[in-house]
C-alpha cells in the first residue's frame, strides 16, 4: 500500500507538470515523454533537466519549481525516518527527495514479487 500511495503522490506531481507545461508558451511538447515535475538535490542537474521535464513554462511558474527543489536545504540538515534507518542529511532530506527515492525504489530496484499458492480445491456444484 506503501508503494501506491507514493506512486501516486508521485503521479500527481506529474499531472501538476502537464498543466504547467500548458499554461506555458509549448502547450504541446515534442518530446511528451520527458515531461515530469523535477526533483533534484543538485541545482546544476536541476539547470538542466528543467527544458525537457518543464518546456516552455512561464518564468513565474518555473521560479515557484526551483523554489521547492530538494538542493536548497543545506547539508547540516539530518532526519532519521525511522529507528532502524540510517540518518538523512542535506538535500537528500527533503520530502521531495524522499518522495523521489521511494518512488524510484519501488518502480525500478524493489519489485513486488507475488507467488501462486494451493491451497486446495475448489469444487462448484450446480444443482436444479
């Protein structure tokens, strides 16, 4: 449940890009597929990746992006999330980075592996 509830915190960052990206001056973006809220904890990858994650968005809306991006909490920063992890700092302990290394984990290094298993069998009689 842990998984759906992150991909979807997830998803609807993505949707808040898709609708940045049409009140922005390319409404319809040739290269669809790149098109994702940024979450970075370094501003020069930020520099980068906001053309293809955000194109053509209005330099207000961009400003409010960049505001909230993960590499402006400073690394003195720490949070333990739990009594059994290690501790966070810096950028890395941002929600948003958080939230980003969640998601990646679950989609791409953590599948959710399911198993069949017998557990009898199931006989339906029909009766007139």
């Amino acid at each position: 449940m842990l998984g759906d509830t992150v991909y979807n915190i997830r998803a609807c960052l993505n949707y808040l890009a898709w609708d940045l990206v049409r009140a922005g001056a390319e409404a319809k973006p040739q290269r669809r597929k790149g098109v994702e809220f940024p979450i970075y904890t370094d501003r020069e990858r930020f520099d980068r990746a906001i053309q293809t994650a955000l194109p053509g968005i209005r330099q207000e809306h961009r400003t409010i992006v960049e505001k909230h991006q993960p590499y402006h909490v400073p690394p003195g920063v720490v949070i333990t999330p739990s009594v059994a992890s290690p501790p966070v700092s810096g950028p890395r302990s941002h929600p948003l980075a958080i939230l980003q290394t969640l998601s990646n984990s679950d989609k791409h290094h953590n599948p959710q592996y399911t198993f069949p298993q017998n557990y009898g069998v199931v006989s339906l009689l029909w009766w007139k």
